[in-house]
C-alpha cells in the first residue's frame, strides 16, 4: 500500500503495527492524569468528608452489620496494577471498621457482578488478595446470587413501570458501603446496586434491543436512555433506603491511562453526588474532543474483554467488543457517520469456553441460524434462557454467565450499528464462517477491508483509526 502510515494496534494475543493510508487521522488518548499517592490518607480523607452522606465512623458501631460490596472482575480491561484498589481499599475500610468495634462476624463482603458470572475465591483472589480471601470465608465472602430468591427483594415499580429487584443485603444492612471502579463514563453511580445487584427482573428494563436501537452511547451517560432507567432504578432504591433512614455508602474510584491503570482519585458519599464528580475526573481523563465524523472507522480488537476474563473470548464478545465497545467509544454522535463503514480487526476465533459461556454457544450455533435481528431474537428467546433450569443451575453453582447474557449483548450491540451503518467489516478474520454466522463481512487483511471500504465509498473517503486500550471517548462535534 502505497503512501502509509504505520501504527501500533492490539490484535487478538498479539501487538501488530499494521499500514493505513496516509490520510487516516489518529485518535491519541490524553496524557495520563498523576497517579495517586498516599492512598490510604486520600481514602480515610473521603470516607471522612463524604459528598452528601454523614462519615463513615459515625454510621458503625459495635452491634451494627456491615455489608461491602464491590466491582466484579469485569473491569477494568486490561486489569489494573496490582494491589487492585478493591484490595487496597477493602483492607483500609476494616481497619477502620475494626476499630469502631464492629465484630468481624457481622461483617460480609459481596462480590457485586449482576448477570455476569460468578468468580472462584481463587478468582476473586486476583482483586483482593490472599489475605482477605483467607481472612473471610465462605459464608462472609461470595458472590451476589441474582437467581437466589430468599436472599433477593422486590421494591416494586419506578414511576415509568420499572421493577426494582436486588440483593437483600443492600435493603438490610445496618451499614452498606460500596467499593467501586469508574474505568469508563458507563460505570459507577446508581449502576453499581441497580445493576451489580439486581436480577433479570430488573436488569432487563435497560439491558435490551429497545434501549440499545437509540443510537446514544452508554458512554454518554447524561443522554442515554440506558442510564436515566438505571437512575430511575437508583432512586427508587434511595427512597427505599430513606423510609429506614439509610443510604447507600460508595467510595467511587478514576483511574488514570497508564498501563496497566491507576488510580487518580478517591470519593466518597451518596451515589448520584459522589459520581457527579467522580465523572468529571473520568471525562478529563479520557474524553476527546473530535471534529466531523469519518467515513470509515477502523478498530483493533484484543483477545480479551470484560466478559472474558480469565477465560477466553468467543465470536459474540468479539462482536460485543468491536461494535458495543469500540464502536461505541463516543459521546454526542458516532464517530462513523451515517452510512458508512465500521472494520473491527480481529482474528474472531470460533472457540468457546462452555464452563463459564455455555449459552453463549447454543445462541451462535442455533439461534442465529435462524435470525440475526436482536429484536426478534429478543422477543422470541430472551425468557427462554433467562429462565432454562439448566441454565440457571449453571449461573448459581457452575460459574457461568447467567443464560440470558448473549441475548443482553446482541442487542446492545448490534442493533443499532446495523441500522446505522452500511457494513460492517471483520478484518484479519481466521475463521471467516464465524464472522458470517453474526452478518458480518470477513477480510483475511486490514488492507483487504480498507480497499473494499474505497470501492463503495470512494478512494478519498475520510479514515480514522481509533485505538485503545488505553481507554479514550469520542466527543464528536
């Protein structure tokens, strides 16, 4: 290719550096805001002086049951340096709750991952470290359970008919602290509870093709539908709270773009206020002023994902990855117009891990053979694996995803860009039959797909590569 420019690119398991055509413009990530030093003051300072919320040492005492929850394994991708603030933070909490007088056994630590999967105490070893995982054992330590019905309640309806189901301890703590990670504009706020630990029941009034068709990103968290439903949940669940004179007790986290991520800053206090400024530290961070759209986007995609987590990717993350998240990585509008062309390069694999994915195969092999519409497939299956016995068996005791998981990304994923965009490209492509299951159009080169994309839209059809990780947002003007 004549007259190029060659950048670095995550490709599946490998670092490629791959040739653009000169003219493509290059997204660059901000510089890296200053990691945050002298953590544990900069943690009791927040759990001291919290935004909206009476501190934390006068909400604990002797007989009080304390329950702290926090993020999954999800995120952040690619992990975090190590210690993991949840670690760091958790360990720092105790501490303090320690020396308040709160019993050890009326303290328990839940692992907030909604419909994801739940983790092994090895897994969850990884963000905690071996000295909590020891210190706690199965009976104070585990994972939220979404199918588990003596430990859930129902809180009723929203205003605008959304039900509202969690975890019973967020309801019925004496104190409940949540320990959260704000990787992304999407993350953090009335998210952590309405989703982290809610069910089906509740998760399903968001999580679906009708909120996903609006074409306004997750990452835009102020205009999407998608978060002003989980806000709504939110509320809901402070109401809730306030007729027992309690409030939801979060310590939000930013992270800083280095590699592997740090933390930046520490907040503490009522969700909706704490992650009010939690944001602005997250949109300093990451969010890129853009202008105009382009013609073709092109993105990179790594083998691995929130849902892959030690474990490995398959051909519906990969989709998931490519159009949900790098797709859409923006704020305002896409950064693809209207009518033009997405290439995900990735070798999209047909491999699964039926341990912990096992829907997922059932949903590629069966049903999209006979639909590829998320709307359709939604209304046709989405109760069906949300409520297949062997399914929910898998979720509650074989560290699965819940059944309905693929059904929730394939229609956040690709209902809107396949509305939007007139094709879709799936570059470097190993197993080209898994990337046309999907509906999507298989190049085994980079190249390939760029010259392709040139025939439709013409040989000076605007390019721009946006890559990550380190995480960026598009703001496009």
């Amino acid at each position: 290719m004549s007259g190029t420019i060659s950048e670095m690119m995550w490709y599946g398991d490998e670092i490629i550096f791959p040739e653009f055509p000169e003219r493509t413009r290059i997204i660059r990530p901000h510089p890296s805001l200053p990691v945050l030093d002298n953590l544990e003051q900069r943690v009791l300072d927040a759990i001291n002086n919290p935004i909206n919320h009476e501190p934390m040492h006068k909400l604990a005492g002797p007989s009080s049951k304390v329950t702290i929850a926090f993020d999954d394994i999800s995120y952040p991708y690619p992990p975090m340096k190590k210690p993991d603030a949840r670690q760091l933070i958790i360990s720092i909490l105790l501490k303090e709750l320690y020396k308040k007088g709160v019993k050890k056994n009326n303290i328990t630590l839940i692992c907030a991952n909604g419909l994801h999967r739940k983790w092994t105490r090895r897994e969850l070893g990884t963000i905690l470290g071996k000295d909590l995982i020891a210190e706690f054992g199965p009976g104070q330590l585990f994972c939220h359970d979404a199918e588990d019905r003596e430990n859930l309640v129902y809180l009723g309806l929203t205003e605008n008919g959304y039900e509202v189901e969690v975890n019973r301890l967020l309801m019925e703590s004496d104190l409940f602290i949540y320990v959260n990670i704000t990787w992304a504009p999407m993350n953090g706020g009335w998210k952590s509870t309405a989703v982290g630990l809610g069910t089906y029941r509740s998760i399903r009034h968001h999580h679906n093709p009708e909120v996903g068709s609006k074409g306004v990103s997750q990452m835009d968290p102020a205009r999407s539908s998608k978060h002003a439903r989980i806000r709504e949940q939110g509320e809901h669940i402070a109401r809730e709270l306030a007729k027992k004179g309690r409030k939801v007790f979060q310590i939000e986290t930013a992270l800083c773009n280095t590699m592997p991520y740090q933390l930046t800053t520490v907040l503490a206090g009522h969700p909706p206020e704490v992650h009010k400024e939690t944001l602005k530290v997250v949109e300093d961070q990451y969010v890129i002023p853009v202008q105009g759209q382009t013609d073709v986007a092109i993105f990179g995609c790594p083998n691995t994902d929130p849902y892959s987590q030690l474990s490995v990717i398959n051909p519906i993350l990969v989709a998931n990855l490519g159009l949900g998240y790098m797709f859409g990585l923006y704020q305002n509008k896409p950064l693809c117009r209207e009518g033009g062309i997405v290439i995900c390069v990735s070798p999209c694999l047909n491999r699964f891990d039926d341990v912990r994915h096992p829907s997922y195969r059932e949903f590629f092999e069966k049903v999209l053979s006979i639909s590829q519409d998320p709307v359709e497939l939604w209304d046709l299956y989405a109760e069906d694996f949300a409520h297949r016995p062997e399914y929910i068996h898998k979720y509650r005791y074989g560290y699965a995803f819940h059944g309905v998981h693929p059904l929730i990304l394939w229609g956040n994923t690709v209902t809107f860009p396949r509305q939007y965009l007139s094709r879709i490209f799936f570059a470097g492509v190993k197993d080209p039959e898994a990337v046309e299951r999907m509906g999507f159009e298989a190049f085994p080169t980079l190249e390939d797909a760029i010259r392709e994309a040139e025939n439709q839209l013409g040989k000076d059809c605007s390019i721009t590569y946006h890559p990550v990780p380190p995480l960026s947002v598009v703001r496009v003007e």
